[in-house]
C-alpha cells in the first residue's frame, strides 16, 4: 500500500502535473494569441476606415477649393463677378457662410448671401491674413484656419485671380464632417473627433471627457504631424484602439476610438475563458 503511494505520487509529479502545466501554458497562450489577433483585427479595420474617411472629407474641402478656382478665373471686374455669381448661385450654396469678391485693398466688389464674410473682412483676422493672401500663388486656393463668427465655425478659402481680385467663401466645417463622416457606422460605440492645429473641436460624436486635455490624448498630435497611426489606451471600461488621420489640406486631425472588446459577439468572449475548466 506503501509503494503503491509513492507510485502514485511519483506518476502525478512526473506526468500528471507537467502534463497539466503544459496544458494551462497551451491554453492560456493561445488565449493571449487570439487577444492580440483580436486587437490588431479591430485597429487594422479602424485605420482603414480613419483613412478612407479622411481621404473623403478632404476630397470634399478640395472640391469647394477648386470651386473657387475655376470661378476666380472667369472673374475680371465687378460687373463681372456679379454676373457669375448669380448665374452659378445654385452650385455655391456649398459656402454656406457666404461669397465675395475684394479688390486688393479689401473693398467688396461683388458678393453672394455674404453676412459671414463681411463680418470676417471687418475683423483683425482679415488684416493678419490679407498680405498673405495676395502674395499667395494666382488662381490656387488658400485655406486659412476656423473662424468664430456669432458663435459659429467657419473655414475661409480665397483665390486671388491675375487681375488683383480675390474671391473668398467661407464654408461651415460641422455640416461638411457631419455629412462626410456619415460613412462611419452610427451602430457601434464608437468615439469620433476632428480638431484643429489648435485642438479645437470641429465635429465629435460619442463620448468624450469635455476636461480633458486633447493635446495629451493618443493619436491626435500624430495627425496633426501629418502621420496616420494606431494607439492603445487602458480605460477603466477595458482598452480602447485609437487610430488617427490627417484630414488635407486643412492639416486637421481625425481620432476614432473604440473598445475593440465591444466588436467581439458575446459568445466569442465567452469562449475565450473555456481553458479555465483545464484547473479543476
């Protein structure tokens, strides 16, 4: 009975328990194998979708960029800049904040449901970008940073022709993102963002803390550089995938983030804790 002991012992310490040790490493490795193919699952499809979605709304803001261009050209007085501005008054209704044509010295020649550029024209942020403006390439666009008027963000985008005149349309960011940005599922819990150099936010949806500091937060400062990229962010809800894009030529930032643990179907989850029953 004695040797019959020791045998049994010695099977459990030389078989037995290697065998289940080898087992749980298996198993639990395998488990943190499918975590990451999981993670990467989920950012790779994120990155892809961050860019396909920045290439859109920067399609769109070129769009209006070389709306203005093809205008400017057709522009040599003010008797004609009022001309097409009404014959083409329909396809403009895209600068929402308005249209006007200036001389060089900033004096309005011609203009189209201009109350966002007027008040842009009188304030100091026209004098500050008025010489850059004219010293720019003829017929190209310029587009300058977000402009607060009444309370509402607007993008302003001049075209200075070859005879001195520079026409300018302002465009509301929020409408053009909101519509742009519409590609991105509404069904997931997700998080999306764009802000500006000045991380400042132009469109979000989803939860965001309003303290929160954006030019600390992952992702964001990459895009402004210019660089796509993916990051990974512990929560207290689990860890979120962050992948970010630049959105040109704006040079504005777009973020999303998700818990790439809310991708997964509940029965995926729970059997990624089967190797459990192996302790017993």
């Amino acid at each position: 009975m004695r040797l019959w002991r020791g045998v049994t012992l010695q099977l459990f310490l030389v078989a037995v328990l290697p065998l289940t040790v080898l087992v749980l490493v298996v198993a639990f490795g395998s488990l943190s194998l499918h975590h990451e193919a999981m993670r990467s699952l989920v950012a790779d499809r994120n990155l892809r979708a961050v860019e396909s979605a920045a290439d859109s709304v920067g399609k769109e803001i070129n769009h209006r960029g070389q709306t203005l261009e093809i205008l400017a050209g057709l522009i040599e007085n003010a008797q004609q800049a009022r001309s097409e501005l009404a014959k083409t008054s329909q396809n403009l209704k895209i600068f929402d904040g308005g249209l006007m044509v200036v001389d060089s010295k900033g004096v309005p020649l011609a203009s189209l449901d201009a109350n966002g550029v007027g008040q842009w024209l009188s304030s100091s942020e026209w004098q500050q970008y008025s010489e850059a403006i004219q010293t720019s390439p003829v017929g190209k666009a310029v587009y300058l940073p977000v402009q607060i008027l009444n309370g509402l963000s607007y993008v302003p985008v001049a075209v200075p022709n070859t005879d001195g005149l520079t026409l300018i349309g302002l465009f509301s960011p929020e409408q053009l993102l909101s519509e742009s940005l519409s590609i991105i599922s509404d069904q997931e819990p997700v998080t999306i963002i764009v802000v500006d150099p000045a991380y400042r936010i132009l469109y979000r949806r989803g939860n965001l803390n309003p303290e929160e500091d954006l030019s600390t937060h992952p992702g964001f400062k990459s895009a402004l550089n210019g660089v796509s990229g993916v990051d990974y962010l512990q929560t207290v809800e689990g860890e979120h995938v962050i992948t970010s894009s630049s959105i040109q030529p704006v040079g504005w930032a777009l973020m999303i983030e998700e818990s790439w643990e809310d991708i997964a179907s509940p029965l995926l989850q729970t059997t990624q804790n089967a190797p459990l029953i192996i302790i017993p």
